[in-house]
C-alpha cells in the first residue's frame, strides 16, 4: 500500500511541474505577442466637445483685479475628439490665448462682449499642455496684466485607452 501511495506521489508531483511549466510557456507567449496598435477614432467615430474658457480677473467688485486667471485652469478631452474652445476675455486687459506645442491660438482679445474666439481642432496629441496668454506685458497698452507670467492653465489630452 505504501508503495502504490508513493506511486501516486510521483504521478501528481508529474502532474503539477507539467502543469507549471504549460502555464509559463503561455505566459512567456502572451508577453512575446506584439499589443495591437491603438486604433485612432475615424471622423465618424469622433466626439465634439465643446468648451468655455474665461478670462477673467479676481478682486473687489467694481475695484481693480489683483491677478488674473483663466477659468477653468483645466481642460481634458481625449485624443481624436474633436474640440471647439469658446475663449472669452472679461478682463479689462487685452490678452490672447495659446495651447503651447498644439499650435493653436486666439487672436489678441480686447476686453468685452465682443472679446471672444472660437477655437476648432483635433485633439491628436496626447499629454499635458500649458495654455497661457502669448501677448507680453505692456502697461502702456493695457496689454495682459503685471501677473502674466502667472496666468496658467491646462489641457489634458487623454490617450483612447485610458479611462
């Protein structure tokens, strides 16, 4: 009996290291198989998004503003949709607005109802982006405003795959 018992040992120790050794060819297998590519949304399949982005200054009602901003300071979309930026100046400052590395841009905006620019492109990038007014400070023309260097805000592009 103690020997059909240790025959029975060996068939199962048998067993298990071959069914290791399958479970690691399959796994060495599935990491060697190259990922399918991400497949870009075609037009078709394209969401538009639209957005609003205010320029705007914080401070007293009815008094100066002590800095400036854009509201929201952050934008996310994903790669291949279609995006239309609604950019309105309410400052009393003429700004612009650009996405650096997207090549987009508003023209200058003087403050306004009539201070706003519709922007339109693809977002096929993925990644961050600064987005931030490209006119320099000059007081003497009301161009942007003393906290230039501040008035920062984002653009995430988020790959297809993300969620």
């Amino acid at each position: 009996m103690d020997e059909s018992r240790s025959v029975l040992r060996v068939l199962l120790a048998g067993l298990a290291l071959a069914t290791a050794l399958v479970a690691a060819a399959l796994s060495l297998l599935a990491l060697a198989t190259p990922a399918a590519p991400a497949r870009r949304p075609a037009a078709e399949d394209r969401a538009t998004i639209d957005l609003s982005l205010l320029i705007t200054g914080r401070g007293a009602i009815g008094g100066p503003a002590q800095s400036h901003l854009y509201d929201p300071q952050l934008l996310v979309v994903r790669n291949g949709d279609a995006v239309r930026l609604h950019v309105t100046n309410g400052s009393h400052f003429r700004h612009a607005i650009e996405i650096v590395g997207y090549g987009v841009r508003t023209r200058p905006l003087t403050g306004g109802p009539q201070a706003a620019e519709t922007l339109a492109f693809v977002a096929r990038k993925g990644g961050i982006f600064e987005y931030r007014c490209y006119l320099p400070y000059d007081p003497a023309t009301a161009t942007c405003s003393p906290d230039h260097d501040r008035m920062v805000g984002h653009l995430v592009v988020l790959d297809p795959g993300v969620r």
